[in-house]
C-alpha cells in the first residue's frame, strides 16, 4: 500500500519553486506561470464538462497534465488532489468525481489568488 501525504499539510504555493521559476526563466517567468495556470483552468473544465461517455483515459490523462502542471508552478496541495483523481483511474479505485473536482476547484481559486499577487510584484 502507498502512503501518500496528507492534503491539508500541502502548501497551496510553494515558494522556492516559484523563486527557482524565476531564477530560471528571467523575464519569461510570469508568461511561463500564466501559461501553465490557464492550462490547469482548461483541464478542470474539461473535466466539469465531461459527460458519461467521456473514456476513463481521458479522466486519467487530464489529471495527470493538471498533476504535472501544478507541480511545476509550486501548487502542491493542488498537484496531490491531481494526483489522487490520476490514481484513481490508474487503480481503478472508485472516487466520488464531483467532489474531487470541487476540491481541485477550490484549490485552484487559491493558487491562482495567490499567483496573482507574486505575479504582479
């Protein structure tokens, strides 16, 4: 069995990815950052507007993308409720989808709150 942290001990942001971010990426890194946070938007979209004959590897996919993609912005407690929706399908463990996709909702509202304000620094 894997154990995997708990949600609520993430940070919605953390830091020093967005610190190396700009280290990294200079002047790009707050076009590098929107990107990433409008492709997140999409995919939950997507998922809020899947219906029942949306394939599971759609699901799976787009999970992974958000997974990934919040990962590399800092939005860890987002990128853990990505990961537990991508399990789930990988697993084939039964989840309660509109309450996940309530919870990565609501965490992305912070993250991008949050994102909003280191960007405009």
């Amino acid at each position: 069995m894997r154990l995997e942290p708990d949600p609520d001990s993430q940070l919605t942001l953390d830091d020093k990815v967005i610190q190396q971010l700009k280290q990294d990426m200079g002047e790009d890194a707050d076009m590098v950052i929107e990107s990433y946070v409008e492709s997140i938007d999409e995919f939950l979209c997507d998922i809020e507007n899947r219906t029942f004959r949306t394939p599971k590897n759609d699901l799976h996919r787009w999970a992974h993308t958000i997974k990934s993609s919040a990962a590399s912005i800092g939005a860890m407690r987002l990128a853990h409720l990505a990961a537990q929706m991508e399990n789930s399908y990988r697993d084939r463990v039964q989840i309660d989808l509109g309450e996940q996709l309530q919870n990565m909702q609501q965490e992305y509202l912070r993250v991008s709150a949050s994102l909003e304000k280191i960007i405009g620094d």
